[in-house]
C-alpha cells in the first residue's frame, strides 16, 4: 500500500487522449492492488504556449519537480511550426528533462508474438532490445546559432560528449543488461566524429567494470542496416541524444508501431519522466483513433521504475498483451479480419484484463 503524486502533461495533438488512458490504467490498478495515485495536472509545450505564451511556465516546471514521477503525452504540432526557437513546444520537453536531471531514457522495443504479421520485417522473430539513449547532453544541447558563412547564413550545432556524460550513461547500459542477456552494443560514429572517439575510449574503459556483459562497437550506420537486416541480434543498445532519438523510432517499426512504445528517462533517484516515444501525431489527434499501449506501458514503466511496484507493472504488461492476444487492434495496428478499435475501447479492453 502506497501514496504517490503523479504530475501529468497531457501537452498537445493526440497527448490528452493517451494520457488519459493512461490515467484510466494507474486508477484501476490502485483499486485492485490498493494503492493512492494522486494526479496534479502540469500544462506544458504549445498548450501552455496558447495560454500564457511560453512552452514551459515556472508553475509547470515546479508541479514536476515537486512530484514522485512525471507522466507525458506529446508536445508539439504544425501550428506552432513557425514559432522562434525558445518558444517552440519541444523546448519544454527538453527544459523537463534537463531540470530534472534525465540523463538515461530507456526505450525497450519487444515483438509480441501478437504482432509477428504486423510487424513490417519478414520472418520476425525474438525481438526484445532495448535502446538506451542519453538524454541531456549532446547535440540537442550545445551551442547553437545562425551566423554568416562562406555560404551564405549558416546554422550551426555543436556536438559534445564530457567524459562524465558518458560514462554515467554507459554504467547505466552495463547494469541493465546484467540484469537481461548480458550484451550491450555501443552505437557511434568513431570513424568519423571526435565526439564519438572519446565516447568509445570511456565505454571501453567502463566495460573493464563490467566482465560479464558482452560490448560490442557499431557504427551509426551500419546500426540502421543491421536493425532492419536481424534487429533479434541486440540487446541492449546504448547510444548518444541524436542517434538514439533516430535509432528508437527505427526501432519501433521493427516490433509493428510506434503508437506501442513506451519509455522512461530517468536518474539515479527515482524520480522520473514517462512517455511514449511517439509525438503528438496531430493528423488523427481528437479522433479517438490513437493507440493508447505506448502510453499504457510508460505508465507500466513508472510502476516499475519509480515505484518499485513490479508486480503491478506486470498485471498492467500482461493486461496489454492479452488484449492483443484476444486481437484488439487499434488502427495503426489493423489486420484483416480484426475489427479496428478507437483509443477509448482499446483502453476499456486493457482494464477488463486488469
Ligand atoms: P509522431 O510520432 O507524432 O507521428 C509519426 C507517425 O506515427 C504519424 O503517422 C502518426 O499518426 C503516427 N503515430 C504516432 N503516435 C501514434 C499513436 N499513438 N497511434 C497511432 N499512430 C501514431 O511524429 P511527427 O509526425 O514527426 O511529429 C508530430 C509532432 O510531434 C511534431 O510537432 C513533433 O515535433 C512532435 N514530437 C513530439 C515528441 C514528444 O513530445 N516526445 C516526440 C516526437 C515528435
């Protein structure tokens, strides 16, 4: 029996629908195992934009802070397109995850046996990885500008990596995959970047802790092509903010939809930030046609993760897994002679599996 205070940003596009299913879940699961989940709802990226013309509010930014973990929907939208950089949704997102101190965010792509016949690669078999991306440091966080070049204007964005960076984040790689099948593949570039040669020094260096985890080297592109060629070979797959941010959704689209991946950016304490990898899909936002199981399974995540409730988490990974198993498909997911269900029914089938 516990207590504990979530903030959540439903943001933008298709963001509310999914967090609220999300919500639904973690209420249900208070009820059946007895635990209190308080929720303090946080306004961020282009709906605090609309509001009080600004991305992320101090206000907002604090009720994060404050709480025990953070559950997210999606910011951004075309609307906001044109805005200046500081004022664009994503800044919120990343301004979140700097403040708290995210450095590690874990984006576990697994293939249900469900899916094998949604899944877009032939013969798909044994996918469970799980990329391990840092988070705040990199080139989403280095200089950046606009400046007059031989060419004309140029923007420009620094790519950084202090060795401290690194390492925390390789640690992390280590520790995880002792605790599944013992690999990790470092993803970099070191043919080409210095970034990249002093991140495969310190992974290198790092591993020496680690003997009984199996570290292999890949680079960027070749990591694309071995993705789609035989994504079963991976485990777990540590990497930089940039690549890892293309990396995941590549990985997505190995195990059928993005609209089913969940993820946790997190620290060494056990407050976190939960969020599906996908974004705020604008297309089909207010539609009811969004896949609610990234959502769904973050919140898992957190039950893990921040709570220490693994046996809740389980109930709520099986509970998914059955409804796919029982043919619930969502519209990104649909197979002939499956009926297509909206966000809200998806979520329905989830909690009578609970
Ligand atoms: P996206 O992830 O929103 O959508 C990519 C594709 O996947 C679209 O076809 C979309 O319809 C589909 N999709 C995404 N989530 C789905 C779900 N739950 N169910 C079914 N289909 C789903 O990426 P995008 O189109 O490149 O970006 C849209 C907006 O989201 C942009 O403003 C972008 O900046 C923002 N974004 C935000 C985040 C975030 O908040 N973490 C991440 C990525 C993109």
């Amino acid at each position: 029996m516990g207590t504990f205070n979530i903030t959540v940003i439903p943001g933008d596009g298709i963001g509310p629908e999914v967090t609220s299913s999300a919500v639904r879940v973690l209420e249900e699961v208070g009820a059946k195992f007895g635990h209190k989940f308080n929720f303090e709802y946080s306004i961020c990226g282009g709906a605090a934009y609309d509001k009080y013309g600004e991305p992320l509010p101090q206000e907002s930014l604090q009720k994060c802070l404050d709480s025990d973990s953070v559950l997210l929907g999606a910011v951004g939208g075309p609307q906001y397109d044109d805005l200046p950089y500081e004022k664009r949704p994503e800044r919120a997102l990343l301004g979140v995850r700097k403040a708290m101190g995210l450095y590690a965010n874990l984006r576990p792509a697994k293939l249900f046996d469900a899916l094998a016949d949604v899944c877009p690669l032939k013969h798909a078999k044994n996918i469970d990885m799980l990329v391990v991306r840092e988070l705040i440091g990199g080139i989403y966080f280095g200089e950046k500008g606009v400046r007059m070049g031989k060419y004309g204007r140029e923007g420009y964005d620094v790519m950084c990596y202090g060795e401290l960076e690194v390492e925390r984040i390789c640690r992390a790689a280590f520790e995880l995959a002792q605790k599944r099948r013992g690999k990790v593949t470092s993803v970099d570039k070191a043919n080409v970047l210095k970034t990249s040669g002093i991140w495969r020094k310190v992974v290198h260096d790092i591993h020496e802790d680690y003997p009984d985890v199996q570290l292999e080297d890949v680079l960027v592109d070749n990591m694309a092509m071995q993705l789609v060629r035989d994504p079963s070979q991976f485990d777990v797959i540590v990497t930089g903010n940039l690549f890892g941010d293309i990396l995941s959704d590549l990985a997505s689209q190995c195990v059928g939809s993005i609209g089913i991946l969940p993820s946790a950016s997190i620290n060494d304490t056990t407050r976190g930030l939960y969020e599906p990898i996908h974004g705020s899909a604008p297309t089909i936002a207010g539609k009811n046609i969004a896949n609610p199981i990234a959502t769904i399974l973050s919140a898992s995540m957190m039950l893990k993760y921040a709570f220490d409730l693994s046996k809740e988490a389980e109930a709520v990974d099986k509970a998914v897994e059955k409804a796919l198993n029982d043919g619930a498909r969502t519209a990104d997911l649909a197979q002939p002679g499956l009926p297509v269900l909206g966000t809200a029914e998806m979520t329905d089938t989830i909690l009578k599996n609970l």
